[in-house]
C-alpha cells in the first residue's frame, strides 16, 4: 500500500488510482500528483511514480487496519514527514533569489582548504562536525502534527563563504516513536527535494554505512536548481531516539567546494557516552 504526502497540509493520501489529485484532509489540489509528475517523467508508469514518490508499509492491511499497527505506521510517516519538511525548507531556500545569486556569481575560495577548520559539537546528542568556521542555529517552524513527536530539535547552517552549503539537523524523538526507520526517513528527503518548485533532473544513490556502529545512510545525487547544476551529500544517522543528519550542496563546477563538502562529510563523529544511544 502507497501513501501520497500532501505538499500542502503534510497530511498521507492512500494512493489508490493515478487520479488522486485532491487532498482528503485539506481538499487543496496536491501539486506532486500523478498527471503533474507524469509531465516531467514522460514514458514512465504509474508503478515508477509510487516506488519513486509515495511512502510504501506493510503494516496496512488492505481491508482491516488496526489500531496498533496503525499507530506504527503513522510514527513512520511522521518521522519520514520530518525529515522531508527540512528538506522542503532547504532546497525551498536554495531555490530562492538569494542563493541563486549565491551559486550563480561565487565559488568556494581555494582559501578554504588550507585554513584551520574547526571541530564543535552541533546538538546535545553527542554530534560534532568539522568546518570551516562554526555553524549558526536556526529555527525551523514546525506543523504542529510534527512537534508532538519531537522531544528537542537543533538545526545549524553554513553559508557565510560564497560556495557550498552545509546544514546540520540533531533531532531527539519522543518516546511514542519507539525507533528511527532510516530508510523511510532518507527516502521522504529524497522525495521532497525531488518535488520542489525549480527542482529538476534529480538523481541519486544512496548506501548504508555506520558510524561508531550507529547505523546510516549515504545518498550522494545531481541537480538543476533553476537551470544551475547541483550536486548535494546527506548522511542520516539514527539510533534508538535520535537522528543526526549532515547535507552538504554546491554548484557541479565548484571543485573547491567538492573537496571541503566531502571533507565534512567524512569528520562526522557521534558519541554515544553524550546521550546519543
């Protein structure tokens, strides 16, 4: 069975028809509907629409849902609406006026590679990342069906050096999520990031990986943002309560930029005696 996320509402729509285009919760009209993603996927069927777009569980029956395995299917859905709301306000940003100026006109200065980076703590939940220069917090606004399920969030971007990007998430659930599921997580990000406005030709990879054996997932892809090609690394890392992610964006010709992208990538570190597991 299939879900449809309203891109409106968040609310999860049970995909039973190439049809579905109106949201049942809201009634708003779902721009990542079938027809309208047909028009950028010509030549593909209804099934590479589900598989690539919709949440799939085995946890719904087809004629009869209890209440139990219904509640564990909606803690699914909601950590993987989590992870595709921050997605949706990451690419929402770099799909604006002001990094497209930031991509268009600037790449990373070669002055990056050979200064002294630093190594900080990002979270309470024993994650640290080195960069270039710290971090500042920032504030997600959260839909209220997603905060109830959050015990404590902390978000942290770099964008101070023209080039790449880095945003860092430490996000600690409630205990009626019970567990992280990696892989509903990872694919709700890659779905979001693939349906925003200017968002074109998206592709990636994806493989798990572990990190002081707390389980991950690497996805490395390409993009056009607005006609500029992008490439991006996100590792997620979730263990018990808590997730960790690290995404990293910059502009395909920015080599100075790939090499300090995927020196951050590799200095993640979580560890588990500051509360992680």
């Amino acid at each position: 069975m299939y879900f449809l996320k309203c891109n409106q509402c968040g609310a999860m729509n049970e995909i039973k028809s190439e049809y579905l285009v109106f949201c049942s919760q809201c009634s708003k009209k779902m721009s990542n509907n079938f027809p309208e993603w047909l028009k950028t996927h010509p030549g593909q069927s209804f099934d590479d629409y589900k598989t690539s777009e919709c949440s799939h569980t085995d946890q719904i029956h087809e004629n009869k849902i209890s209440k139990k395995s219904s509640k564990k299917v909606n803690k699914k859905i909601w950590i993987s609406s989590l992870l595709a709301f921050i997605v949706f306000y990451i690419v929402g940003q770099f799909a604006g006026d002001y990094i497209m100026k930031f991509f268009r006109h600037e790449k990373t200065s070669n002055e990056i590679l050979g200064q002294k980076w630093i190594k900080e703590s990002y979270g309470d939940f024993g994650l640290k990342v080195e960069t270039p220069i710290k971090l500042m917090k920032g504030d997600l606004n959260l839909p209220e069906n997603l905060k109830q399920m959050i015990e404590k969030m902390d978000c942290y971007q770099y964008t101070t050096v023209k080039g790449f990007v880095i945003l860092i998430n430490s996000i600690k659930y409630r205990q009626i999520v019970n567990h992280i599921d990696l892989k509903a997580a990872a694919l709700g990000s890659a779905n979001e990031a693939r349906m925003q406005k200017g968002v074109t030709n998206f592709t990636y990879n994806e493989e798990p990986t572990t990190k002081y054996d707390i389980p991950g997932i690497i996805q490395k892809g390409t993009c056009r943002i607005n006609d500029i090609d992008t490439e991006f690394i996100n590792a997620i890392y979730g263990s018990g309560l808590n997730l960790w992610e690290v995404m990293v964006m910059y502009q395909s010709d920015d080599e100075v930029g790939k090499i300090a992208s995927k020196r951050v990538i590799e200095s993640i570190e979580i560890k588990s005696n500051q509360g992680a597991i």
